[in-house]
C-alpha cells in the first residue's frame, strides 16, 4: 500500500489531521490499532485557554487562544460535513475558590490573566449562586471567565471519524513500530503485522505512545510521557432538569475539580494528575476524593447517576507545551529526516488544539508556512535530528 501521506494514531489529533489533509487533496492512510484507549475519548472537552492560563506559559496561551479562535468555523464545517452535532458550548467558565486561601489563590490567578488581556469578572458568593443556583452558599466567592468553551469530546472525535473517512481517508486498523527512512528522507512506515505503507511524508500523532515508535529522534521519544487523568461521567435521572450550565471549575482546600455539562444531561467530573506511567485503572481513592470535592461546592452532584468511570494518558511534555512540525528549517520537514512531521505533546489540551494542530500540519505538509505561533512549539527543542535516533 502507498499515499502520499501515512497518519500514525487516529485520536482526534490524527483524525484531525488526516482529514484535513485529505481535503486539502492528498492521498491519506491513517493508521490506528483502535484499541479504545485514546485519551481523546475520555478527556472532559473543556476548550479553555482563559482558566488553563498558568504563570510562565505565555506561548502555550497564545497557540490556546489561536485554537479557541478557529475552534468555531471548524466544529461548523465539520456539523456541514457530516451532519453530526458536536455539542459545542459557549457559556464560559465559573471558577469558584471555596475558602478564603482558595480565594486568595484565585486572585493571584485572575490578576496574572488579566494582566494578559485576558476577561475575568469577579464575583461574590451570592453572585455566583444567582449564575449557578445549585452551587453552596459556602463558597467563598469566584469569577466569571466568559471566553471559555467546551465540546463534547466524543461526538466531537465520531464527527472527526467520520468526515475523514467521507474526505477518502484510507484506515488500517494495525499498530506502527517505525518509520522508515533512507538517505534522509522518509519513505513510508512499519506496521505491527509485519508489512509496510510507502509514503514520502509521515505524521505521527500517536499520543502519549509516541514515545514507542522506532526512527524517532530518541530525545523527542524520550520527551514524550503519559499523564494519568482518572474522570466520573456523571447522569441526570429521567426528569431532573440541569444542575448547572456553566464549566464550573472548584478549588476546594487547594484541590482543584472542575464539572463540565453537556447538552445531552450528561455531567464530567475531573481529573487526577498522575505521574503513574501507562497505568488505566480507575481507583476508588480516585472516584471518592473526585465526588466528595465535587459535593462540597455542589451538593446535588449527589443525586446524579454515576454512568462511569474512565482513565486516559495525557501526552504530557517537559515544557506542557505541544511537539508540532519537522526536524527542518523553519520547523518544517527537512535536515536529515525530510518527509518526517511530529504532532503530539497536546497534553491538557489536546481536544482544543486539534484544529489548529491539524492546520499546522497541513501548513507543512503543503509547503506552506504555519501560524507565527507555533514557533516555540518544534520537535527540535527536544531532538538534535540526525545522529540521535
Ligand atoms: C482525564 C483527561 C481530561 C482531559 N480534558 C481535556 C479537556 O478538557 N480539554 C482538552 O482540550 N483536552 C483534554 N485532555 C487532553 C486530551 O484528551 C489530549 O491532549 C488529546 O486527546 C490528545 O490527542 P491525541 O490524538 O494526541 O492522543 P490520543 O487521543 O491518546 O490518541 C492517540 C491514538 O494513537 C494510537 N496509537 C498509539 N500508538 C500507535 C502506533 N504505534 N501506531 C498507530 N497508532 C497508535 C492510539 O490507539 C490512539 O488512538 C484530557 C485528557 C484526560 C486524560
């Protein structure tokens, strides 16, 4: 089998990818063992740049705010294409501290994204309880952070699936063990049941297992970890009206949980951070420390439908930035490994940066510059290229 492009890994960053590729007139295989580990299924679908934003990540703000700028004409075309709604949601975040340590934390916060231009409207108790009627009158008070979005995750990568697959996209449901190259330039990839796809130009975009996959830079594989996310899916009863319409995001004694609605009942309960490598189970310490902090600021989580628990990998990154581009001049492909383009690193945000990641990639793969922020973000901040594999 041959294309003109080999995507390895069908989350929605390949998936993304792959399909505008295609659209962009290329021939596509992408490459996908479908195990239904993909992080991009579990993720809560917040589409965040404002109350993600942390101090001293400056440029990973900058590419969240492109991303959540394109976010909208994407989700339209990809709902025009495939006639599949993607549950997008445009009522902001609520952040809400639940003591007065926590306030004072909230308010480092929102004078450092306010200081990047960022909208932030403060709120006391009872102002919060008049936006979230359900929330408790213990809260110590929040702010309003109106330029957040979110999506639902999995109609979101369905809809990715099936627009790639109307745009042509070839899938071959097999796992990739190496890209293959020879006098410096790419020409196709190994797949686990021993056979080969030619390609001259090769994504990969398999997440937190990039890592795994031979004839990658060994400092960009090294560079690569999976962070562990244990997260609740949460149901109304038959009858029960919402119990809150914006993201709300909680400190609660300094831990963070955030419950994210969706359009069809549904509620998302996250996440835990952990260090723990490739490890999906879902531990009752987890699902007792998500619920008990979700209750103590809204009570009447407890008489939702706990529908299920899940784990991801996060493909986390030294920097938490994401690994976008080539090993060439300008971050494009070149230098030694011509025809070789990464896009992983996506970390907490791989679900918003999925349509900026994919225009970049196309940027590339088509010879065209992409956008001015993504400089920060090349594999070459890990890799030394040639030599290092
Ligand atoms: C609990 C949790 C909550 C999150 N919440 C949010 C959120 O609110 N907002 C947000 O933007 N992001 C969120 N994220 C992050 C987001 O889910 C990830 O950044 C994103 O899904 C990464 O997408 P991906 O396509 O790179 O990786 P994945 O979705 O993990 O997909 C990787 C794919 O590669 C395939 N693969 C693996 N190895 C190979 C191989 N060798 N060959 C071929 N294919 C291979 C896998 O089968 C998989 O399908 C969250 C993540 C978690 C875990």
């Amino acid at each position: 089998m041959t294309a003109d492009v080999v995507v390895a890994g069908g989350g929605v960053i390949g998936t993304a990818i792959a399909w505008r590729a295609a659209a962009a007139g290329l021939d596509v295989v992408l490459v996908d063992p479908e195990r239904g580990d993909a992080a991009s299924l579990v993720a809560a679908g917040m589409l965040a740049p404002v109350s993600e934003a942390l101090f001293g990540e400056g440029a990973l703000l900058r590419v969240n705010l492109l991303a959540l700028q394109r976010f909208g004409s994407f989700a339209a075309e990809l709902e025009d294409v495939t006639g599949h709604r993607v549950g997008l949601r445009r009522e902001g975040t609520l952040a809400i501290a639940y003591d007065p340590g926590d306030y004072a934390a909230l308010m480092r916060l929102t004078a450092f994204r306010r200081s990047a231009g960022l909208e932030a409207e403060e709120l006391d108790s009872r102002a919060c309880r008049k936006l979230e009627s359900f929330l408790t009158p213990d809260v110590h008070g929040g702010v309003l952070f109106p330029g957040d979005w979110s999506v639902d995750n999995r109609r979101y990568a369905a809809a990715l699936r099936k627009a790639m697959t109307a745009a042509k996209v070839r899938i071959v449901r097999d796992r990739v063990t190496g890209v293959l190259a020879g006098d410096d330039q790419v020409r196709g990839v190994a797949v686990a049941d021993g056979g080969e796809i030619g390609a001259a130009q090769v994504v990969v975009a398999a997440g937190c297992w990039t890592s795994a996959v031979a004839g990658l830079p060994a400092e960009l594989r090294a560079a690569v970890r999976p962070v562990k996310g244990q997260l609740l899916r949460l149901r109304h009863p038959d009858g029960m009206p919402p119990v809150i319409t914006h993201t709300i995001r909680a400190t609660v004694r300094g831990v963070d949980v955030y419950l994210v609605p969706r359009a069809d009942g549904e509620v998302i309960v996250g996440a835990t951070q952990e260090e723990r490598g490739p490890d999906l189970t879902v531990t009752a310490g987890a699902v007792r420390d998500l619920l008990r902090d979700a209750m103590s600021v809204l009570p009447v989580t407890s008489e939702l439908i706990l529908a299920e628990t899940c784990a991801g990998l996060r493909p986390g990154t030294p920097d938490n930035g994401p690994i976008v581009g080539g090993f060439g001049a300008g971050n494009g492909p070149g230098n030694g490994q011509r025809g070789l383009l990464v896009a992983t690193g996506h970390y907490r945000n791989g679900i918003l940066m999925s349509p900026v990641t994919a225009d970049a990639i196309v940027a590339f793969l088509t010879g065209q510059p992409p956008a001015a922020e993504w400089e920060p973000f090349t594999p070459g901040r890990f890799a030394a290229g040639e030599g290092s594999r």
